[in-house]
C-alpha cells in the first residue's frame, strides 16, 4: 500500500478510536490526503469551513461544547498561520485542540517554493506537543498509530489544551483507496490529586474560619456538587464566574457590585480559596489584590495567579480536591454566611429596580434578558469585551439547564460566531451567542457557516457602532471627542442586518425588552441575528448609575 495513504487512514482511524468525532477542513491541494482520510472515516464527522481562522474557532468550539478535542486540518503556506488565534485561545482556555497542517517536503522549505513557510514550531510554546510527522514512508506509516494516541494525550492531560502536527506530503499526492488495517487504542483520562497532607493544610486553613470561595473560569463536571457541598458543610460563601456560577443558598451572584466600592468589615474573610483564573469582575480581583487578607490557590495546571497574592498554592483537581474536604470542616462563625447572601439579595433588589427606571434598549438590561429568556437546555456564548462583564454582573445564577461558554482564555473578541458555531455542532443544543458588534464584523464568514449548516445559533449583536469599552477608561476623559471617537470609538457605520443577510441568515432589530425575550425565547430551527442598537457613551452612564444604585 501506498505509504501517504497507510500513514493517514491510520492515523485518522486511531484518533476516531480515542473518541475524535469533528474534523475541520479547509480546503486546499497539499492536505488532500488527510482530508480524503477523514472524509473516508465513518466515525469522523467532516465539516468543510473556507476561513482556516474560522475553521481553528469551529474546531475551539467544539472542544469547549464537549470536552473532547476536534481537528482543524489545512493545506501548506499562509493557511497554517491563520490557526493561531485560536490555538492561542486553547492554550489559554485549557481546551483540547488538534492541528493538522499539510506541508512541503523538507527539500522544498527554504527554496522559494510556493505556498511554503516554516512550519516547524509555528505555533511557539502556545501547543503542548508539536510533532514533525515526517514525509510518509513505511516507517512513519508504521507509527502512526502511536502518535495519535501521543496526539491525544497531550491534548487530553488535564487541564486539557492544543496540539499541532505538521505532516509533510511529497507529489504525487496519493489519494485514499481504501485505510490501511491499524490495531485499535483506547486512552484513560485521570485527574491530579494533591497528596494527603496538602488536603489536610487546606482543610485546616478553612475549617470553622470566615472563609469565601473565589472561583474564576469554567469548572469541569462535578464541581458545581462538590463546591455546594463544602459551602453548605462550612456555611462559607461561593463567589463564582458567570462560566461556572451554580444555584446553591452559598451563590453569590451579585459579588462585582457588592464590592466595586469597597467591603464593609462583617463581609471582610479570614482567608480566600480562589479556584482557577482571574474572575470577570475586575471589581473583584482589584478588591482581592488589595485586601491583604490570605488567600489559597487551587488549580490543576499551569500558573494563574497574576495578582501575586497567595500564601498556600494546592495542585489538583477542583472538584476531586474539594470532595476531598468534605466531612472535615467546620462551619464558619454564626451569621458569616447569612450577612453575604442578605447583601446579595439587597443589591438584587435595588439592581432590579434600577433596570425598571433605565429607558430599554440598554445594554446591562439586554445581558439580563438574554440570560432570563433563553430556551429549555441551551448554550449561552458570551463575547469578551462588555458581553462577558454585563452578563457576569447582572445575569444572575443561570439555570442548571443552561451551559455558560466564553473565549476567556486570552480574552479576545475574535472568533466568538465560530466558536459558538463549534458548541452547536458539538452539543446538538440550541445556542444563544450575545456579542458585540466588533465581534460580529471580526468573524462574519462564520455566519454563513450557520447558513449553510442550518445551525440553530442566535446571535445577539449588542451594536453601539464601536468599541464601546473604552468609554470606561481614562481614554475617554483625557483626549478630545474627535481623537478619542478616532482611536477608540471607532465607529465603523456598517449595517449588521444587511451583513447577516448576505451570508443568509435572517436578521432583525430588536428596541423593546419584551421583543427580545420573545425572541431568545422562541425556537427559530436554524440561525438569525438580533440587532440591539445601543449608545455607547450612554451605556457607560447607565453602568455608572447601576453601580450607585448598588453602593
């Protein structure tokens, strides 16, 4: 057999044995082999996306919606370089993600061949593993196995992220006939654990102490349980992001407002378990790097604790470690935790009643609505910049039956739609991405993804003509209008409705709040946008009202 098509079938065979179900094509000549090899895998859904940057958030948002890393395959040359955005956001975001790019022969690179760039080590330190596969012979084919299963381990060890394999093709490029017998594998996850004594250190630094529960990033499944269970055993507090915020009588929903002007001393704790990253609210981490009081970090990865605050950090599990606790704390002085939730509530009131006086549209009400009127067992995809604060500060707890997903590894406002697109693919739920309109214009060919694929994807498109986040910096005070709308307002007059409807999707404007509940509410069966036109400088006024309705 062929050694290119015995390399391919096999190794594509053997990803789909370790549990690989998405591969994302764009198309191209070079990476003919391996897509015909994944188009010829039955196991392996092929799905076609042009945009390779489009293709890599697809692929993100597939990892995001299920746990498990899809594949992102291009062709040689400039297409590579347009994975690394997301890669980027994988590595940051700890999702399992698997880059194949097809590349000239080494002969080639070097030598003004078209279309070939130097691929080894494209992508830096951003994946955990990067493998040359080598240009297919009878012992790279013989291998292949074995490097798919090194593939997904690397992918796959907690805390889960990229990884990337170049695999030169010489020509002629053989095409796939029929796959080479491979023996199937199977892989076993495991989690980190702390040892015995890191456990019983924590369990000493929060037992019987007016202790709070920090909680930043998604959290993998089981930890909503295990945090409930040590917050009722200890009767601490959870301040937990919108990502993995849960319903327990410890939730706290409310924690960027309750202290974005200071804490009053009977809500000041002994210590602070922060779990995972930097929380949203940027209230909340300026409170914990200023507050002096100890603070224990627990995560089960690489480093995330650019406050510099922690005195204790554990390595493990979150949700292994805290059950790991329970049965051995005990509570917390008497009314500690009734004092945070009587203050949350108060502050929900008052947020409440402030929204009612606030002429609709507006954008910490659209965030509110959005969150309240999604249908039964959604996804809610939430766009960095404003889109992740306003829901984090004002979205409440969502309900259990709702999945919160954003690209907060790195931040960034690219690729949201795609990404959202991946979490429809991967999950089969209906989606609800709410994003701005910078986000919508950075990533529109992903809407005709939702066109052509019928997903049954909503976007809500908070459009303010600009970059409305920069009316909360300095910026806005120290230049003049003229340069600050320059720089930082941008405003860009691009009509969205009319964008989303040249890449076939439906599109209206939504100006009433009830319009917009109706709206998310009602399944559609496949892809639309909803327009909510805002003012950006008006935004930042109404923010500031909130949040001295909330002092």
């Amino acid at each position: 057999m062929d050694p290119t098509i015995a390399l391919t079938t096999r190794f594509v065979a053997a990803l789909a044995d370790l549990g690989l179900r998405h591969g994302i094509v764009s198309p191209g000549a070079r990476n003919t082999p391996l897509s015909l090899a994944f188009a010829a895998e039955p196991r392996v859904v092929t799905h076609v996306v042009h945009d390779e940057r489009s293709a890599a958030f697809v692929a993100l948002g597939i990892g995001k919606g299920s746990g498990l890393p899809a594949a992102v395959i291009t062709t040689s040359g400039t297409a590579a370089a347009h994975l690394l955005p997301a890669i980027v956001e994988a590595r940051h975001g700890r999702v399992p993600l698997v880059a194949l790019t097809a590349d000239r022969p080494p002969e080639l690179r070097g030598a003004g061949a078209p279309q070939t760039v130097d691929q080894l080590h494209l992508f830096g330190d951003n994946v955990r593993l990067f493998h040359e596969m080598g240009v297919p012979d009878e012992a790279t084919a013989r291998t292949a196995a074995s490097v798919a299963l090194r593939v997904w381990d690397a992918a796959m060890d907690p805390p889960g992220g990229p990884v990337h394999v170049n695999l030169p093709f010489r020509e002629p490029l053989a095409i796939p006939t029929e796959p080479a017998p491979s023996p199937q594998i199977r892989y076993e996850a495991g989690y980190r654990l702390p040892e015995p004594e890191a456990v019983d250190r924590l369990a000493t630094a929060l037992s019987g102490r007016r202790a709070l529960i920090v909680v930043g990033g998604p959290m993998r499944p089981g930890f909503a349980s295990a945090a409930a269970m040590v917050a009722a055993e200890a009767q601490i507090p959870v301040i937990a992001d919108i990502q993995s915020r849960f319903g327990s009588p410890a939730t706290i929903a409310f924690a960027d407002l309750v202290v974005s002007r200071g804490v009053d001393p009977s809500l000041t704790p002994d210590v602070v378990l922060r779990v995972g990253g930097l929380p949203t609210a940027k209230a909340l981490w300026r409170w914990l790097e200023t507050c002096g009081v100890p603070q224990v970090f627990l995560d089960d990865g690489p480093w995330r604790e650019p406050l510099s605050t922690a005195h204790m950090a554990v390595r493990g599990d979150p949700a292994a470690t805290l059950i790991q606790l329970v049965g051995r704390l005990a509570p917390a002085p008497d009314g500690w935790l009734r004092r945070w939730v009587a203050t949350d509530r108060a502050v929900a009131k008052r947020i409440e009643q402030a929204l009612e006086f606030e002429p609709f549209p507006n954008e910490p009400m659209t965030a509110r609505t959005v969150v309240t009127s999604l249908p039964p067992a959604a996804v809610l995809f939430v766009g960095s910049s404003m889109p992740i604060r306003d829901v984090d500060t004002f979205g409440g707890v969502p309900r259990p039956d709702v999945t919160v997903l954003a690209n907060r590894g790195a931040n960034g406002i690219d690729g949201a739609i795609s990404s959202a697109a991946g979490a429809a693919i991967a999950s089969g739920r209906p989606v609800v991405a709410l994003v701005g309109d910078i986000s919508v214009l950075h990533d529109a060919t992903a809407l005709g993804i939702l066109a052509r694929d019928g997903l049954e994807v909503t976007v809500v498109a908070v459009d303010n003509d600009g970059g409305g986040i920069f009316h909360f910096l300095p910026h806005a005070e120290a230049l003049d209008a003229e340069r600050f709308e320059m720089l930082f307002g941008t405003p860009h007059g691009t009509n969205l409705t009319a964008v989303a409807e040249a890449f076939g999707v439906p599109a209206t404007t939504a100006t009433e709040r009830k319009e917009l509940r109706d709206l998310v509410a009602t399944p559609h069966g496949g892809p639309r946008l909803i327009r909510i036109p805002t003012d950006r400088a008006a935004n930042a006024e109404v923010h500031a009202r909130l949040r001295e309705a909330a002092r």
